[in-house]
C-alpha cells in the first residue's frame, strides 16, 4: 500500500505525539499468544505500522541475498559513530537522490563488527543511524521520510576475522522501504 | 507444582546429635548392625563425653574424612546409585532418570569425580534402605554415595534419596520428594543441591535454569531458548524468525524479559513461560532491561532520539521514573541482590565503562578503571562482586567489588550471569555456553547446539 503524503505525515505526528507523551501511563499492553495466532482487529494506525515493521525486520533477517539499495552505504571507524569526509561526501549523494525520488522512503539501519558486546552494540548502531539520519536532515532531506533502526552486530554481510570484514560490517546502510 | 520434602529422621538424628561411633545412636538408616556399637559404649562413654565437647563444636563436615571440596580438584568420589524401586523393580528409565540427573549436575559442580556406573557391583533393588552394604562401594573408592528409592501411583511420584559417607559408613541427610511423574528431574536437581549443602555447607545453583539467545535454527534469525543447567533439555521459547535478544529472569523464575523484533523496534517483551503468552510492554525502542529482585520493576535501556538512557518501568510497561540523562550510550542494568542499585555500563567518558547508581539518590559513581572497554555487569547474589565483559585482546570475564579496586580476571568469554549461590557463572565463549566457577578454575561446556549461543541468564532458584 502506497502511503500519501498526508497519511504519511499523520502517521508521523501520531508517533511524534506518543513519543513526547512517553511520561504518560501506557495503554495495556497486547497479549499475544504465540506468534502464529492472528492479531486482533486494530482500529490504531501505529499497530499496523508497528506489524508491518516487525514484517519488514523479519525480511531482513532472514533475507540471505546482499542488501540491494540504489543508496550507497557509509562505514564508520571501530567503536566510533562519527561521520567520516568520505561518509559525508555518501551522504550528499544520497541526498541528491532522494531530493530526485521524493516518493521515497528510507530505514537507516547502523551496524557494528562483532568485536563489541552485544547490547552495547544495539546502542552504537543507534547512534550510526542517527548519525546518518541528522547529516540528511541537515540537507534538507524531510524527516517523516526518514527513519532509524539498529541492527547492532546482528545482522553481519561476512563472517572472517579480519579486518577487511570487520570494516565492511560496521556501515550505515540505507533501506528504501516503500518501493 | 506441589513438592514437599521431609528428612528422614535418621538424618535428622545424625544431624542433631552430632553423631559419632562412640555414640549410642539410635540408627533409622545406615550403619552396621553389628555389636560393635555396644561394645564401644561400654568403653566409650568417657570417651563420648570428652568427644561431645570437642564433636560438637566442630562443624559436622570435620568430623567425617570428606573434605570439603574446592573447584578445579581431584574431586570427591562419588557414586550415584539408580533408584531403586520396592514396589514392583520396574520404570528402570525412572531410577536411571533420577540418578544421570543427579550425578550430571555433581560432575558440572566441578566438585566431585562421579564414579561411573559401569563400575558399580550393586543393583539398585540389592539393597533395603535400612541396611547398606558399604564395602561395595568403598571397594570403587568411593567416599560418598546417593541411594534411594521411589513408588509411582499412577502419575503420583515419591522419591527418598540418601546420601552416605561410605568410609564412616553412615548418613549424611535425606531428602523424600513428592511430585508428579513429570517432576522427576527437578526433584533430582534439588537433591543435588542438597549433596552440595551436606558437603559444602552451602546449597547448588542446580534448581534453576539457564535462558540465552541463539541462531541456531540456522540463518541470521536468533530466538529465545531455556534450559536446566546442564544444557540437556533445551527448549525453544520464541518462534518469530526475527532477531529475539538478551533474556533476563524474573525473580520467580517464571517469567522471561527479552528484547524482539517482531513489531519493529526493536522492542521490550515479557513471556510467560506457562503460559506460553507474551506481549510487548513498551511501543518505545529498547535495548537490554533486567527485573528488579522484588519483581515489581525492571530497568530498561530505552531510545530517546538514537541515545539510550535507563528508565525505571513497571512489569506492565508504565513508565516510572528516568534514571540516566546523559549523551552517551547507556545499557545493561544489572541490580544488586538488596535491589537499592543499578550496575550498568556506559560510554560517558568516552569509551564503555561499568558504573553503580544509587536508585533512590540517583547518585552514580564510575567502578572500572582498568582496560578500555568494559561492560555487561552482572551484579553476585552475595552481593560483594559484580563480573563484567572486558575486552582486552578477546573477551574476558572479570570481577571487582561494588565499591571499585582491583578488577580480577576469571576466565575468556563475555556476557557473564550469576548462579543462585553465587559460587558459578555462565558465559558463552566462541558460540558456546559455559559454566565456571567463580574462581575460572573449573569450566564445563554446556551447549553445542550447531549455532551462535550467546547473552546466558541465569535464573534464581525455581520455587
């Protein structure tokens, strides 16, 4: 289903709206039993969103084909979240595409090696996608067309050990998502 | 599940009375029938007075010939003897059952030498209760032994183990356990746990389970698995086919925390083990979250605009108070056993270091000072050490007091959890689960499942 601007930006400001009123008691939670149970009708948008984006994820990780996006990816330096003049000069690019293919929607995934912990890797791969996720807002990029998700050390493109692998695994990679 | 057990009384006994052979003692269980006993009242009783004095300030252990045992020793021999059923010699799977539990879990202690039962000269069903043939265990060098025996009604299970100092030829304890069929095992890990506390003064970690996250259905899809201790009964908990991450316990052991991908996020989930229910307690992204001991909140790791900050939650998902408000990365709340702080790790000061918060002052102090890249704390159920991932050309796992000083290390791996008694840890090293003792010298392997087998929770002692 092809998401309007407007239904894009509703949805966005429905999520931006329960994101700031975090401090408010949450709804109860849904119960789900096991996974091959059907969900319950929903009226709420974010549970559709939230169902497609589980579907999405699942995609990725099971998917074994290399990650296929007419994006380029960034790599960041071990340990590190900063954007490299390389990775910026990336970025402007990617820019430029989407400023020519203003239907599109992107997921900025980051990644890590696996020569962190894992959990602590969850959270640098965050940091990576925010990193990537400002620079583009930065060049004008609109945000409801972007958003972020860590994948940590989870989701490897090469297994050795070495550095050229090592490298290769801690990128930002960029998901168009609604194509 | 309804158990309950009772000593035997001649256990209770022997425990009471601070048994020795120059004692009349009245023997339910264990002991030769000979004269002997009478005998040496006869002259013993002046010796019995003195040996009273001296016998019973000493701890019952001293005063038979096992010492207590260290990790990473020659071990005590010990020989675990099937069930042995009076009523009708059958369910050898039961009596076998009930013994490979009990004997696996001593061998993983890294505490005893189990003597295997291809040596054994006795069946199971040569022996009443009340009169044990020693010589044929003291001629395998034994100088511990477990026997006992069940009754089965129907689903209804009965089990009595004893354990037996074969050299002084006597009871040590006993334990009678009354269950289902289906609860044979965890009537055998208790007991067990029971052996250790006879010979140890402290009882095992053994009743409890080990949860972590693996790929092991093959690809890049990881979900949550438990197992009992010794990795035998593995059973699979999630099947999303997404990413399901870093598993942590309840205080009961009933329930499972975790992080999943299946609504995106990724997100905090809680699961039911008996019911097989679960469901997502936050729409925010979170990375790692851990119970309190009182069961009543969990800390969790939580995104705020690609950071991570610590929050307090309720079990169902209510935000109850933001305990960290810095830029760095912050995760992997670990709570000491009284549950007034939070060890966690952050990058606040550049690289990841492990800090405890006070959780009512939210006052936080910095804990490791050594190495460059330390996280995954896990705080000791005693309380006086909390065990950490260092990386330092590998990954270590490493200890230090709450307070701060000098770190030590225990052995290779990373993501270490606490057994019940604190005495052991799991970790997973190159993809594989293990448990050590705390001081590294014993280390057994306990999964080789065919995949990646990491971020190992233990559980507290199961009710």
């Amino acid at each position: 289903m092809k998401y309007s601007r407007l239904h894009v930006g509703w949805l966005t400001s429905v999520l931006a709206v329960s994101l700031g009123l975090s401090a408010c008691p949450k709804r109860t939670p849904q119960t789900l039993v096991g996974s091959g149970s059907s969900m319950p009708p929903s009226s709420s948008r974010m549970d559709e969103s939230a169902i497609e984006a589980g579907d999405r994820v699942q995609d990725r990780v099971q998917s074994e084909e290399p990650e296929a996006s007419p994006l380029e990816q960034i790599y960041f330096d071990f340990d590190s979240f900063a954007l490299s003049a390389e990775a910026e000069q990336i970025l402007q690019m990617n820019a430029e595409w989407l400023k020519n293919n203003t239907d599109a929607k992107v997921e900025i995934e980051g990644h890590c090696d696996n020569r962190g912990t894992a959990a602590y890797n969850l959270a640098l791969g965050a940091k990576r996608a925010k990193a990537a996720h400002d620079y583009l807002i930065g060049l004008g990029i609109p945000s409801e067309r972007l958003s972020t998700i860590t994948y940590g050390e989870e989701l490897p493109v090469c297994n050795e050990l070495n550095e050229s692998c090592w490298q290769r695994n801690r990128r930002g990679h960029f998901q168009v998502i609604n194509r | 599940m309804n158990l309950s057990w009772t000593k035997s009384r001649s256990s209770l006994a022997r425990h009471v009375m601070c048994s020795s052979p120059w004692l009349s003692v009245n023997r339910a269980g264990g002991g030769p029938r000979s004269s002997a006993p009478r005998r040496r009242l006869r002259l013993g009783v002046w010796f019995g007075a003195v040996f009273l004095l001296l016998g019973c300030a000493a701890t019952t252990w001293a005063q038979i010939r096992i010492q207590i045992p260290e990790p990473g020793g020659a071990g005590v021999p010990i020989a675990v003897s099937p069930l042995a059923n009076p009523a009708s010699h059958a369910d050898r799977h039961l009596a076998e059952t009930f013994a490979n539990v009990v004997a696996l879990d001593l061998d993983l202690s890294g505490l005893f030498r189990v003597i295997s039962p291809r040596a054994h000269i006795e069946q199971p069903d040569e022996y009443e209760l009340d009169h044990i043939n020693f010589s044929n265990w003291s001629v395998l060098d034994a100088l511990a032994l477990v026997k006992g025996a069940f009754w089965l009604e129907g689903d209804r299970l009965t089990v009595e183990a004893r354990l037996f100092d074969v050299t002084q030829r006597k009871q040590l304890g006993g334990r009678r356990y009354q269950g289902r069929l289906s609860e044979v095992r965890r009537m055998a890990h208790r007991f067990a746990d029971q052996v250790m506390r006879y010979l140890t003064g402290e009882e095992g970690p053994f009743n409890s389970r080990i949860a972590f996250a693996s790929n092991r259905t093959g690809g890049r899809a990881k979900e949550i698995y438990v197992t009992d201790v010794s990795g035998t009964h593995v059973r699979r908990v999630t099947r999303d086919r997404t990413l399901s991450l870093a598993p942590s316990w309840s205080p009961t052991g009933e329930k499972l925390l975790f992080i999943s991908y299946k609504r995106g996020g990724p997100h905090p989930f809680i699961f039911d083990l008996a019911s097989g229910r679960m469901a997502r307690i936050s729409a925010r992204v979170a990375y790692t979250g851990s119970w309190s001991p009182d069961g009543r909140r969990v800390a969790v790791s939580l995104d705020q605009n690609g950071n991570s900050d610590l929050y307090l939650l309720s079990p169902r998902g209510d935000l109850l108070r933001r305990l960290t408000h810095d830029a760095g990365i912050d995760v992997s709340p670990a709570w000491s056993p009284d549950g007034t702080q939070l060890a966690f790790c952050s990058g606040r000061s550049g690289n990841p270091q492990i800090y405890v918060m006070d959780i009512d002052s939210g006052k936080t102090r910095r804990v490791t000072f050594t190495g460059g890249y330390n996280t995954d704390p896990d705080w000791s159920p005693k309380g006086d050490r909390i065990a950490y991932t260092s990386r330092a050309g590998g990954f270590r796992i490493m200890w230090i007091g709450p307070d701060g000083g000098a770190a030590t290390e225990i052995t290779r791996g990373e993501h270490p959890s606490w057994s019940p008694d604190g005495r052991y840890l799991v970790l997973s090293r190159r993809g594989r689960i293990f448990m050590v003792s705390r001081d590294g010298r014993s280390s057994k392997q306990l999964t080789a499942g065919g995949g990646d087998d990491t971020s190992p929770a233990w559980s507290p002692r199961l009710s």
